[in-house]
C-alpha cells in the first residue's frame, strides 16, 4: 500500500498542483474579479437576489445545518469570509451574533453597510480580502464562516481560517460538476469539449481526515429552473461557457442565438445547480 495516500504532504501538494480546481479556473477565466469590467452590474444583480424568498430559505437551510450541531447563535462571535452585500452577515446578527464582514470589493462592501443599517443590525465591516489580512488584524472568532467563498478553496486558507477560529470553521465547495443545462445543450450543438472543475470538497475532506480534525459533512445536490429572454442567455453565455474552458468567435455566437430562437423563441428554460458540499470543522 502506498502510504503517500495517508500524508498530509500528499493532499496538499495534489490540491495546489491541480491546474482544474475552482479558484484556478476563475482566475484563468478573468472571472469573480471586483475590479474586471461587468463586476459592478454582477454585484447588482447579486444584491437584488440575496434577499428574495427563495435565497432566504437556502441561507435558512444552511444555518440551520449549522446550529443542528453547535446550537445556537445567540452570543458567537462570527467571522463571514467573503460576506459580499450580506447575505448571511444579516441573518446572523438578527440571531444575535456578533457578526465581522470581510468582503474585498468596495462595491459590495457599500451595499453590506447599506443593508446592515436598512435590516437594523449591527455588523462590524472590514473592506479587505481574507488573503491579504493578517491574523493579528482578524482577532479570534467562535466561528469562521466560509460559504461558496473563492477566498478559501486551498489548504493553506483553510488552515488560515482554523487558526482565527476558537471553536468551528464551517466552510462550503464545489463537490461535483456544475450543471448548466443550456452549456450542455451548447456544446452538444457545436460539437465542442466542456472541461468540468475538479470538486475542491474531495481534497478538504482528505486532508482533514489525514490531519485528523473532528468535523461533519454533508454533500447535496441542488438545481433551480428559470426562464430567461435571448438576451440574457446571450449576455450571460460567455461567463457560463468560461467556467467550462469553451470560447466561441462571433460567427459562433451568432448561430447559437438563430439556435435558442428558432427552438425555444424569446423565453427560455435554464436548469442550473450541482453538487455542493458543507464541512463543520471542530476546532
């Protein structure tokens, strides 16, 4: 038996070297950047969703997740990596945590301030990413909180995290290829090649076995349909089709829009969704 498998020199190396995980994808890919041109709309649009009734039961399902192992809320003190405009920050605070955002982008940073005050929560903001913070700066928290964040997709910034952490890390991943049903229908149309991200959820949970951390799991599959015009199947495509490696000219571009018009018209049906997996790390 080869007793690499067992190290935790192994994991890591094998994680940072895969040229395929979600953080590496997203840089390759220009996206996720808050200074890339079309940030300031995607920030928007992402505003305008956090609060709506179905993001409300998913932020509620995934603290509820949480407080199935630790129990309350009430009293922590929280560290939310990658808070953006406050989508769990809020719902926190209005629980009674004391709640420190970190998010990177000014624009998202604006809109978490603008929404505490509209929510009448008290939230400490720090507009500053988690990679370039120091430790001394972040202070101790009960529980260091990561959901979907591309700040923590290493080894290195989950450790990073621990070491902030007095009692819990929750941390969430890809744990399987994202789905897209109008990407599939695309690339089977042009006979092109899709290249699926590596979950980054299969090497945290090895190297937290191997480095024996106490911690519980869970790995679900979640999808939603929506119905979009041409447009913004059009205005979108290029991002969707950057996260699989596929770029298309023009005149691509082109015969895809005649496609999706002379099959589905102007209205659309999108599924979108995946694997996605949550960690609760006991400190």
């Amino acid at each position: 038996m080869n007793d690499k498998i067992f190290s935790n020199q192994f994991w890591e190396s094998a994680w940072e070297n895969d040229d395929n995980t979600q953080d590496k994808r997203m840089k390759r890919a220009g996206l996720g950047n808050p200074h890339a041109p079309g940030f300031e709309q995607w920030a928007k649009n992402f505003n305008n969703h956090s609060f709506t009734e179905e993001s409300q039961r998913r932020t509620q399902r995934i603290m509820n997740w949480i407080e199935t192992q630790i129990g309350t809320f009430k009293g922590l003190s929280i560290l939310d990596i990658g808070s953006a405009s406050g989508v769990f920050s809020i719902p926190f605070a209005k629980s009674g945590a004391h709640v420190t955002s970190l998010e990177p982008s000014p624009i998202l940073h604006e809109m978490l301030q603008h929404n505490a005050q509209q929510y009448d929560v008290t939230i400490e903001t720090l507009n500053e990413s988690f990679e370039e913070a120091s430790i001394d700066n972040l202070g101790k928290h009960d529980l260091v909180f990561a959901s979907m964040c591309p700040a923590v997709t290493t080894w290195a910034s989950v450790n990073k995290a621990i070491n902030v952490a007095e009692k819990y890390v929750y941390v969430s991943l890809i744990a399987g290829p994202k789905e897209n049903s109008i990407v599939d229908e695309i690339t089977a149309f042009l006979g092109v090649e899709s290249k699926p991200m590596t979950a980054d959820m299969y090497y945290l949970l090895q190297l937290l076995y191997v480095n024996e951390y106490t911690y519980e799991t869970l790995i679900e599959r979640h999808t939603q349909q929506n119905q979009k015009t041409i447009d913004e199947i059009m205005t979108q495509l290029l991002s969707w089709l950057k996260e699989v490696e596929v770029e298309l000219d023009d005149n691509q571009l082109a015969t895809v829009k005649q496609y999706l018009q002379d099959k589905y018209g102007e209205e659309i049906p999108v599924e979108t969704g995946g694997k996605f997996g949550k960690v609760l790390i006991y400190v």
